[in-house]
C-alpha cells in the first residue's frame, strides 16, 4: 500500500512547486528582479500552500489510526502520502525560490504565454462577478449541493471490500460424512459450464486458521467474463439451489476469494457475525434461537449458520496427591490422558 500511497501522491506533490513557480514567473514579467520575484511571489502563496496542504493532511492522516486489517492497509498508504506531501510542501517555500533566484533572469518571462491565459482569467473573472452579482442562486445551488451529498451519503451502501466479480469463489462445507458427499458436490461443481477448474481439501480450509477434520473447502476458478454469459453471484446462486436439493445434511457457505482472505485475517471468517454473551448457555441458546428466526425473515440472506461451537472438549482435574502415592506426577497422568 506504500506504493499506492507513492501512485496517489505523484500529482500532489507537485502542485505547491508548479504555483509557486508560476507566481515567480508572474512576477518577473511585472518588471521585478529575480530576488525579488523569488521573495515577493513566494510570500503571496505561503498561506495558500500550507492551507491545501494540510488540508490534504486532515484528510488522510486519520485513516491511519483505524485498527484491524483495515488499518494494516491503510496505515501505509496513508504514511506515505502525508509524508510525502510535506515534503513537496518544504521544497516548494525553501528550494524552488533559490533555484528561481538563481536560474531565472527578467528575460526568461515570455509575453506570448499570456495568451493562453488571458481568456481563461477573462472567463473567471465573468464567474466571479456573475456569483457575486447573484449570491442568493449561489447560496441555494450549494446548499442543494450540500444536501445531496448528506442524502446520497445514508443511502450508499459502504464497506472495506465491494461487492465484485473477482473471476472465482470458495465453497466451504461443514460434514460428518466421508469423500462420497463431497464428490457428489465435485460432480455438480464441474458440470457448471462456467467453471474453469477447482481445487478441494478436506481436513483444511482456506485461510491462517486450524480447522476441524470434518470441514473443508472447494475453491472454483470461473472462466473469464467474456467467456461466460453469467455472474459469479448468479452462478453461486444456481449451485447453492443444487446443493440444497440433491446434497441434503450439510452446512454449505459461498464466499468469493478476496472476502474470504480478509475475513480469515480479521479472525471472522464469515461475512457477518452476531455474538451473544453471558453467563447462562440456556439463556443464550434461547436467545440465539430467538434472534436467529428473525435473521432468516430478512430478504437476501442466505448461508445462515445457527448456534456454532467449539470442539467437544473433556478438562481433566488431577489430585496431585493421590497421583503422588501411585508415583506419577501430573506432566505424566497429562501425557497418558491424552
């Protein structure tokens, strides 16, 4: 991301450089000195400068205190181009009047560049005058601008990952059955005309994480968009319909490839997840029941997993004592047990 950062960056960096210079220039052409240019066309654009770019600053630099996967991302990108930008600032207030005051001489101003902007300076000039002339149209286009945006703003859907055709999607299973069911599956995912090759484990899933003998996943590389007349999401659809009906007595998920990764590095490998906790299982099984009906109800969801638990699990208390009469210790009864 350090890289994008730089990619980002390349065209800010020079803005303060490119109108500083341009002021020195302007200067020059009224007739001052090169020192004097330097000094004067500098001075005019201190303020301005140092405004865009702590403004660009303001802007950035907050993403980087975001936690999570997501500040992993953004914390370089953001590093990089409030650094860079900084930089770009110093060397447009302290390098570049040296190199004009030293390189430029009165004769460098070219009275033929103003022609290309002197209609432009004309025609803003008319905008100004024309804003300033009716400042009630101005103040009502803005604020109809203004709440655009907030409208637009609460109903665009955000997220860290967008909803993409990323070419591919992992099928995850969760069974106590052996290899027979998941072939049956195979068979299905290979007989979909879009499906390009795929890969299945079992014991393993994709992702940093162990997982249970009994889970495993299927990952499908479709064929490219040209050579498909489906979306991914329409062929999941479609495979999910399948399952369901001639695969019964399994716990099947969807998910693309990148959502994946990103929800195994976040330590929540599935798209949404609501965790209830408290001191009695009854009371939080009955709630999870409860709210889980509710879930299902909601138009889109699909994949639902109800009350999900960990390995089944034994503790073992040891009487250190007794096990001391029998001359065995608690490292050993330990090694024995398991």
């Amino acid at each position: 991301m350090s890289l994008g950062g730089l990619a980002i960056a390349i065209g800010l960096i020079i803005d303060d450089a490119v109108v500083v210079m341009e002021n020195i220039y302007r200067h020059l052409g009224l007739g001052e000195s090169p020192p004097q240019a330097a000094e004067l066309g500098t001075r005019e654009l201190l303020g301005p400068v140092v405004g865009s770019t702590a403004t660009t600053l303001v802007v950035f630099l907050p993403l980087g205190l975001l936690k999570g996967v997501v500040g992993d991302f953004f914390s370089a990108l953001c590093l990089t181009l409030g650094v860079s930008v900084l930089l770009s600032l110093v060397f447009a207030v302290t390098f570049i009047p040296l190199l004009s005051q030293r390189f430029l001489s009165p004769g460098a101003h070219r009275v033929s560049s103003e022609r290309f902007i002197e209609p432009v300076n004309r025609v803003y000039e008319r905008a100004v005058r024309w804003a300033l002339g009716h400042r009630r149209i101005v103040v009502a286009v803005t604020a109809a601008s203004v709440l655009l945006g907030v409208f637009l703003y609460t109903r665009l859907e955000t997220g860290f990952l967008p909803e993409m055709d990323e070419g591919g999607y992992v099928l995850g299973t969760s069974l106590a059955e052996t290899d027979s069911i998941l072939w049956r599956i195979e068979e299905r995912v290979q007989r979909m005309p879009e499906t390009a090759s795929f890969s299945r484990r079992t014991g393993a899933e994709l992702g940093l994480f162990a997982t249970e003998q009994n889970k495993g996943d299927i990952l499908v590389k479709v064929k490219p968009r040209s050579q498909r007349k489906r979306s991914t999401d329409e062929v999941i659809a479609d495979l999910r319909s399948q399952i369901q009906q001639n695969v019964p007595g399994i716990q099947v998920e969807f998910i693309q490839i990148l959502q994946d990764m990103i929800g195994d590095l976040e330590g929540s490998p599935e798209p949404v997840e609501i965790k209830l906790f408290g001191s009695s299982m009854a009371v939080l099984a009955q709630a999870a029941d409860e709210i889980g009906a509710k879930i299902q109800k909601i138009p889109g969801i699909v994949d639902y997993k109800g009350i999900l638990k960990g390995n089944p699990e034994i503790v073992f208390h040891v009487d250190s004592a007794l096990a001391g009469r029998l001359g065995l210790t608690v490292d050993q009864v330990s090694q024995q047990v398991s």
